[in-house]
C-alpha cells in the first residue's frame, strides 16, 4: 500500500508563515495559527510543505490503509486559507450557517480572509471537529 504523501515535517512554521508576501493574509494566518494553538492545546507543525498542523492521531480504514494526521490544519493557498475539518460534524451545518462568507467542500474550509467570517463561530467549528476527531480516534 502507498505511503502517505502528507507527513509531518521539521520545517519552521514561523519561517513558513514569514514567507507569506501579501501582509493581510499572513497576519490572518499567523492569527488562525494562534487560535487553533488555543483549541488543541498543541504547538503548530508543518505537515508536507504547506500545512500547518496541530496535533496528530493514528487512523485505519476499513480498507487496510492507515497512517498519521493532523487534529486541526490549515494551508494558506493563493486564493484562499483552506481550514481543514473533520466532515459533517453534528452541529456544523447551523454553525456554517452563521459563520460568514465562505465555501465548504467535504471536508475543506475556505475562507478569503477572517474580516470575511464570525471568528467565534470559526473557533466553535474547530473546537467541535477537533473534538470529532478525539472521538473517532481516541
């Protein structure tokens, strides 16, 4: 079975977030990576070459295929930060529906920037997928 592209690394998360030109997005980043610090209680850790992970957990599919991941994440792409979070959490949907502007994939998070969202209502989706995470894979 393939190994895991995504792993965690030794890179600096502050030299990572350093190098983010634009000036909001890097301070939207280095004030997404404070609260989620917050949230897991765990310091930030680069997982490939672009996401900023806290936490990890070992899972196994039913499949067979198993390996490390990341509780909480995020990756500030080039249009928009991508916030990553456990799919369909039992109180998500009424949390997406107040949360502000943005877009959700499966299990994906989009955000432009955080003036664009209700930051309570973004740590609240966190805590909780952080939460769904501990239970799925305690």
């Amino acid at each position: 079975m393939a190994e895991n592209k995504t792993r965690r690394t030794d890179a600096s998360v502050k030299a990572y977030l350093s190098a983010i030109e634009d000036d909001g997005r890097r301070k939207d980043c280095v004030e997404l990576a404070e609260l989620m610090t917050r949230i897991t209680n765990t310091p930030p850790k680069m997982w490939g070459s672009s996401i900023i992970g806290f936490d990890t957990y070992h899972y196994k599919y039913e499949s067979g295929r198993e390996g490390d991941a990341c509780v909480a994440g995020f990756s500030p792409r080039k249009g928009d930060i991508s916030v990553y979070l456990t799919a369909n959490g039992a109180n998500q949907e009424n949390l997406l529906a107040r949360l502000g502007r943005h877009k959700m994939g499966k299990a994906c998070l989009y955000i432009r920037k955080l003036s664009d969202v209700d930051i309570g209502v973004l740590a609240q989706l966190i805590t909780e997928s952080v939460a769904e995470v501990k239970r799925r894979y305690p």
